[in-house]
C-alpha cells in the first residue's frame, strides 16, 4: 500500500503545474489565432496588391489606346489625297490627261477574276401561312356560335 501512495504522490499535479498547463492551453489557443491572422493579412495584401496591379494595367491600356488612335489619325492625314498630291507634285509628278495614257496589250495576259466568297441564289417570295378562323377566335365567341346551333337546330320544326 505505501507503494501505491508514493506512486500516486510522484504522479499527482503540483498546482502550479495546472496552472503553467491551462497557461499553456491559452497561449496555443493565441499563437493559432495569430497565425491564421497573418495568412488573412497576407493573402489580403496580395490580394489588393494585385488589384492595385490589374488598375495601373487598365490606366496603361487606355493611354496606349489613345495614342494608337493618334496615330491612326495622323496616318489617315498622311494617306489623304490632298497630302498625297501635294507630296506627288513636290516630287515632279503631275496629273495625266487622257490622252496622255498608253495602254499596253499583253499577249496571254488574262484579267483576274472577282473571288466568289458565296454562290449567288436567287430570292425567293415566301408568305406566311394564313391561320384559321378557328385558332383565331376566343372561346366565348366560340361558345355563343354552338348556341346559336343548337338554338337554330332545336327550334326546328320536324315534319
């Protein structure tokens, strides 16, 4: 018996030893808190970093938009047919008459033919089918037309 009691006294909890437990238990539970807190901050900072990376892309988009515009601009001027002739005529071109215009046969030279993307067909008039009377008109104009029958027919006199 007076191993049984030592045995129990070498195993039982000093109260300090509950207490650096429960503190124990209390800072797990506040570690655990903090780190799942740091991966919410950190996958939200990524998150907006990203936002703020997707908004600076779209403002860089719009800017490259405009100055393609421009450009088109300046190119639809370069390529109009005032700019076109005044550089023609800077360079000595001048305008032909026609009478001035040789035009040269070519033996064996056969003319290109239009691409035909499409068989042409011809149109066709298609009507619409016309509907009945009887899926046009509504059930009580329908039911008073059967009255009006039976009416007609039972007031008939038989011979």
């Amino acid at each position: 018996m007076d191993r049984l009691d030592n045995f129990a006294h070498t195993y039982t909890q000093a109260p300090w030893r509950k207490q650096f437990q429960i503190m124990g238990l209390f800072l797990l539970g506040v570690v655990l808190a903090a780190l799942v807190a740091a991966v919410y901050l950190t996958v939200s900072a990524r998150t907006a970093a990203a936002g703020r990376e997707i908004q600076y892309m779209d403002y860089k988009i719009g800017g490259l938009n405009t100055d393609i515009e421009d450009l088109q601009a300046q190119l639809a001027l370069i390529l109009s047919s005032e700019e076109m002739e005044k550089r023609a005529r800077s360079l000595g071109f001048e305008p032909v008459s026609a009478d001035d215009i040789v035009y040269l046969a070519i033996p064996g030279y056969v003319e290109a033919q239009p691409a035909v993307l499409a068989p042409y067909l011809a149109r066709t008039v298609v009507s619409a089918p016309v509907t009945p009377a009887e899926y046009t008109e509504s059930i009580f104009t329908w039911l008073s037309r059967q009255i009006r029958l039976w009416l007609a027919n039972s007031t008939e006199v038989l011979p």
